[in-house]
C-alpha cells in the first residue's frame, strides 16, 4: 500500500508552517494544503517559493475568515459582517449558491496560482466542500482544475461524478483521540488488508509548541504538536518501512 499523509492547513499560523517544514524534512510528510485567506498564508507561499514545501495543494476553505471575492459578490455564502458562514451554518443549509461557491473557489484557486504555487490537488476545510450546499459546486469545480482532489465520499457517500483522480481510501481517524502511534499503527494496517495495492491518504493538522496564535484561530491546538511529534518520530518512520508501506504525494497519483 502506498501512503499520502496530508497536513491541512498550511498558512494558517507561522507555526503551522514552520511544521509542515519540518515534518517534509523527515520525509513521511510529503503533502500539504494551503488555506489563502489566513494570517500566515504569505509566509507559506514565501517559504514554497524557497522550496521549502515541495508538494502543496489547495485547502478550499469556507467556514474561516472572509472570502477571496468581495463578500457582497458572494452573499450567501457570508454573514452580515462579511465573514464565511461557520461549518453548523453551511450544515443546516439545504442549498447555498452554486455559481457564488464556484466562483469562491475559483478564486482562491487562481490566487495560489498567480502566488507561483503549482498546485498538486485539492480539499476542503472542515470538510465544508462536500458538504451537501456545496457538492455540486466543488465536484464540478474540481473537475474543471483537471487536478486530483480528497475524496468526496467521507461526508456524504458518492464520487461518481468525479472525473480526476483520487486515492482509493480516506481517512480522518488520525485526529484527537485517535493521535497515538498506536491507533494510527491500527487505521494503516487496517487499509493495508482492505486495498494492499492502492493509496490512503491520512488526513493530518500539526504545530509546532508555543503556538500562541493558534487558540485565535482553532479550537483544535495540542493535539497537533501531538501529531508533529509522531510524524517526525523514528519509530513511525521505521515502522513503515518494516510494513513496506511507500509514503507519496498526490503528484505521484
């Protein structure tokens, strides 16, 4: 089996990014998304434009901060100071505008774009995109890039109307009371039987200690120095080889 490890949230503090440095350097990393709407998305880019951050994709992102567009071009997908719509909001939403979401995520697509920034593939924050309001909206736009993407299928089943690659296998189970060495031992060897031959993708969020930024921003603070310190142990590195699962990014799907 072959292994994507994703860190979600590239430029959302410098910590942040200054992990996802470090975690690449180990080599089990080989993957990221970067948010563009967040106070350390400049940072990131700087730090990708030294090469830093090899493999980057997108991290569409729409239920933190405000939007790319001017929020008045995409009213319904703000409040009525401007900013998007929080992830219970975007749930409860039976339909939200198709060709506002398409645009949104156009935007911040062509703004990682004309940053310099050759993207690899694309997710969502929160997991807010494959959420019924805006499936359509991303499944479309996605397809569009001609890019791979995250599965669609972690929320709502369904990834038929896919037309870009992805991996065979998603999982977010290496969060909260899943970070251990031992739990996460647990979900790889589990995919390993159910598809020896393909790719999981490991969803992932680090930080490096005395992010004092971060509690602004996420309610999701230690467990990442959590994660950071698996992700660049010795023992999960050496696991893995024993196990013979070949870590990649998406540019090699």
């Amino acid at each position: 089996m072959k292994l994507i490890v994703n860190i979600d949230d590239l430029g959302l503090t410098e910590k942040v990014n200054e992990s996802v440095v470090a975690c690449f350097k180990v080599g089990i990393v080989q993957s990221t998304t970067i948010m563009m709407n967040q106070p350390a998305t400049e940072h990131a880019i700087a730090l990708i434009k030294q090469g830093l951050v090899p493999n980057v994709g997108l991290h569409v992102t729409l239920t933190s901060g405000k939007p790319i567009l001017d929020p008045s071009l995409v009213p319904d997908l703000v409040d009525s100071d401007g900013f998007f719509l929080k992830q219970d909001k975007v749930i409860a939403s039976e339909t939200l505008s198709f060709d506002q979401a398409y645009s949104e995520f156009k935007a911040q697509y062509d703004k990682a774009i004309n940053a310099g920034i050759k993207l690899t593939h694309i997710d969502s924050h929160h997991f807010a995109a494959v959420f019924p309001p805006y499936k359509a909206a991303f499944i479309a736009f996605v397809n569009d890039t001609g890019i791979p993407v995250r599965r669609v299928d972690h929320v709502v089943p369904g990834c038929d109307d896919l037309t870009v690659p992805t991996t065979e296998a998603f999982s977010a189970k290496f969060y909260d009371d899943g970070v251990t060495l031992a739990r996460l031992q647990a979900v790889i060897l589990d995919f390993s039987t159910q598809i020896p031959n393909g790719t999981l993708e490991l969803m992932s969020h680090t930080t490096l200690e005395g992010d004092t930024r971060l509690p602004t921003l996420s309610r999701y603070v230690d467990k990442r120095v959590d994660e950071f310190n698996i992700l660049t142990s010795r023992a999960l590195k050496d696991w893995l080889e024993i196990q013979g699962i070949e870590c990649i990014g998406f540019d090699s799907l």
